[in-house]
C-alpha cells in the first residue's frame, strides 16, 4: 500500500473518532451548562415561591382555610410550571402540585444546592429551602431532568452528523495532501532506483526538496553511497596489493629458492662431501633462508602498509617508540653502540606499529651500513620538536654515508648494494610510512661531513585536528 493511501486511510479514521471524543466531550459539557441553568431557575422560582410558602404555613397553623387558599394560588402561580411541595414541622404535606416524583419518595431533607432524586426511571431535580417564621416547615421545588434531553439529543445528533461528513472528506484531503507531501519521496526513489551503481554517490545529485525527512533520506542515501565507493576502491586496492605481492613475491623468490635448490641437490647427489664443504653449503642454506623469511615479511609488512586504515592511528608518544626501538636494536645487534637523545612530550597521530617499523629499519640499516672501521658500528637517535610544527627525528652513523646520485634511490623496492645482505625493501618501508602519516625522509651526510644521515620529519599531534587523512592511493609494494 502507497503511503499517501495508508496517511488517508488512517486520517479517515482518526478525524471522525477526533469529532466524536470531542463531541462526547461537548455533550458533557452541554448537560453540566443546562443542569446550572435549571438549577439557578429553579433557585429563582424558590426565592419567588418562599414568602407565599411561609404565609401560607401560617395561615394553616391559625386554621384560616380562606387565607391558605389565597395563599397556595401565591404558591403554585410563583412556581410557575415547577413542581412544589409543601411539608410542616409534623411533616405532614400542606401543598403537592405540579410535576413531582410519587409521593413515595423520599425529597432530601437537608437545605443545600440542587440534588438529583430518581424515581423509577425518571431523574428529578430538587431543591430543598428550609421555611422559617412562625410556622416553620420545608419547600422543595421540583422540576424533571429529562428536561435538558431534548437539547442533548440535538447536540448529538449534529455530532454524529458531524463524524459521518468528517469522514469522506477528511480522507479525500488527506489524500491530496499526501500525494502532494511524498511527491518528492518518489521522485528520490524513481532516482535512486534508475542510479548506476557505478556512477557512484555524485550520479545521486539530490537538491534540496523543503522535506526534511526527504533531505535527511537522500543525505543518507548519499553517505552510503560513499561509503559503497569507499569499500570499492579499498576492495580495488585490496586486490592489487595482493596482485602485487604475489608478483613480487615470484619474482624475488626465485633466485633464493634456485640457490637452496641447488645447495640441495649437491647435499643429495654427494652424501660423502668432506665435513668442511657440507658445513659451508649449510650455512649457504641457512643465509638463503634467512633472506626467504626477512623477504616474506618486508612484503607483508608493505602490503599492511598499503591497507592500513586511519582507525589504527591515534596519539602516540615518539619519545617512548625511539627508546624502545634502540633498545631492540641493542639486543638484535650486540655488536653496534646505539645513542639516544630524545626531547620529552614529543606527540604524533601515528600507527604504532607503523612507527616502530620505521625506527627498526633505520636503526638497523645504519647498523648494518655504519662501520667506519674494525670496531663497533655507533648510530645516534635524536628526536626534537622542530619550529614548524614537526618531530625531527634523526638517524647518524658513522659508515661511508649514501653518494648524493644514489640518495633518492635508496627509497625504492628491491634497491640495494651489491654488498648489503637485506631485502632491499627496509627503506622502501621507511619511506611508506614516513608518506602514510604525513611527513618526509632525506638522506644526506653525516654531522661533520662524515658518515650517513636519515631524517625523518613528522607532523607534531595539533589538538584542534587530532586526526589525519590517509593518502588517497598507497601503491608501495606494486612499485613506489
């Protein structure tokens, strides 16, 4: 069923219930107006009727039938088309004229406002007006409740009237009006059904319509729409992460598993190899294997790079991160001096383990390349809040440094020098990182023109923008 159908249909039969509580309401409130006028009347007519009353208790206790005569005439003319009853001290009844209930019925004795006395199935409204003098007795006035029905039944019947009309015309109104107040509800929907899931949230090209909830409906449908291209475009990028890492993973896995390959079928073809030829092809083995593992998780850890989403960011101390990573440093190479110097409150929107990932691969990478000499590879991490609103993080050693023609190529995938034993993707990761939140990495000489240094530069935590927007495309394991 249309909506506009169910607004008119439910208005249909809500006005004519709405018409009829109102008139039951009316009604009530009509009976309580004419008792208050039938009541004041007959409080009128007591005050008319009392003196006559009174002389005529009087003249009945001095036994004048004459003046008692004149006076029950006084009685019944004040009284009107009002019932009157009359009662001595004795309570014996001197008067009883007019409409009254049967004599059977007991009228209410005390003096006060109007009460109503039922006999059978007639109501009667009475007053009751003490008679004081010299014979003192009671006067009730009587006049019949049913006399306000007529006009009750009339009010009713208008009220019916009324609903009966309210009906019909209130569903055709309601009708037109909720055809007209949910046209714009169908113009969104005859859009969104004939929408091009491919076009995105921009073919939805809503205008305002004045309908707040049309408006709120199509700013909804919009946000899901976004959201749809959102999830398309990570599902997209999903797929070419793995594309990559598969292809990657082919390509850079080949030249190992040949060399274990053949390591093994020598092992296989020469079971009586001296003890020392069996003992380097092991070892041979083992440097293979070696690089197999820390290739598979150089790519991984590029390809969760590529996927990571903003949830993962939040405030981070990089003071604390410099520490523990040349601490891990420390005990992964025993042989390198690591120096740290890191200024306190030093706070970054980061990925945690983003972050770590970044100090691990320049803290190793000048432990690898920082030997000047025989002795121990010393690296220097200093981290400080720049002028402009950056963590300066910087990485020294004191090796032979990155000649300024190869400083931007050390950055890419599989780059590395004929000497270095890694993956050649340790500084593609420092790179990633550095872009995912935001910031920069250079590589230039040394302190003193000797020796190799990285600088990182990051955006210092603001607290009126504690969040950051991640690059719209990552491609860093497909090719950065």
């Amino acid at each position: 069923m249309r909506l506009s159908t169910r607004i008119a249909l439910s208005v249909t039969v809500l006005v004519p219930l709405l018409v009829l509580a109102a008139g039951l309401l009316l009604l009530g409130l009509v009976r309580r107006d004419l008792l208050t006028q039938q009541d004041a009347l007959l409080r009128s007519r007591a005050s008319a009727v009392l003196p006559g009353a009174r002389t005529l208790l009087a003249a009945d206790a001095r036994n004048r039938p004459r003046a008692e005569q004149n006076q029950q005439r006084r009685v019944v003319d004040g009284a009107l088309d009002s019932g009157v009853r009359l009662a001595g001290a004795d309570g014996a009844v001197r008067l009883s004229v007019g409409p009254q209930p049967a004599d059977s019925v007991v009228l209410p004795v005390a003096a006060g406002g109007p009460v109503t006395v039922r006999d059978g199935g007639t109501a009667w409204r009475v007053l009751t007006v003490p008679v004081d003098g010299a014979a003192p007795g009671t006067l009730w006035l009587v006049e019949p409740s049913t006399a306000v029905d007529p006009q009750v039944r009339a009010v009713r019947r208008r009220v019916v009237l009324v609903a009966l009309l309210a009906a019909p015309v209130s569903g055709l109104l309601a009708f037109a009006l909720a055809g007209r107040a949910t046209a714009s509800l169908r113009r969104l929907s005859r859009r969104a059904a004939a929408l091009d899931p491919r076009a995105g949230a921009a073919a939805l090209a809503h205008r305002p319509s004045g309908v707040a909830e049309v408006d709120e409906l199509a700013s909804a449908l919009g946000l899901l729409l976004t959201r749809y291209d959102e999830q398309a475009a990570r599902t997209a990028q999903a797929l070419d992460t793995a594309r990559s890492f598969s292809s990657a993973a082919a390509h850079e896995l080949r030249t190992p598993l040949t060399a274990i390959r053949t390591n093994l079928d020598v092992l296989g073809a020469h079971p009586g190899l001296p003890v020392a030829e069996r003992t380097e092809i092991v070892g041979e083995l083992a440097e293979d294997h070696g690089r197999l593992e820390d290739l598979v998780t150089a790519l991984r850890t590029l390809a969760l790079g590529d996927l990571v989403e903003v949830s993962a960011f939040g405030p981070l101390d990089l003071g604390d991160l410099v520490e523990a990573a040349a601490a891990e440093a420390g005990r992964r190479h025993p042989e390198i001096r690591v120096g740290t110097a890191t200024a306190p409150g030093v706070t970054v929107f980061g990925w945690d383990a983003g972050l770590r990932i970044l100090l691990a691969n320049l803290i190793g990478n000048a432990a690898v390349h920082g030997r000047s000499g025989p002795g121990p590879a010393r690296v220097t991490v200093r981290l400080r809040a720049g002028r402009s609103g950056s963590a300066v993080l910087t990485v020294d050693d004191e090796g032979p440094g990155v000649a300024p023609a190869e400083r931007a190529a050390v950055f890419r995938r599989f780059h590395r020098s004929p000497d270095s034993p890694g993956s050649g993707l340790g500084l593609t990761l420092v790179a990633q990182q550095a872009a995912l939140h935001r910031g920069t990495v250079t590589v230039a000489e040394g302190p003193g023109g000797t020796g190799c240094r990285f600088e990182v530069r990051l955006p210092l935590l603001r607290p009126e923008a504690p969040t950051l927007v991640l690059p719209p495309r990552r491609d860093w394991l497909a090719g950065a």
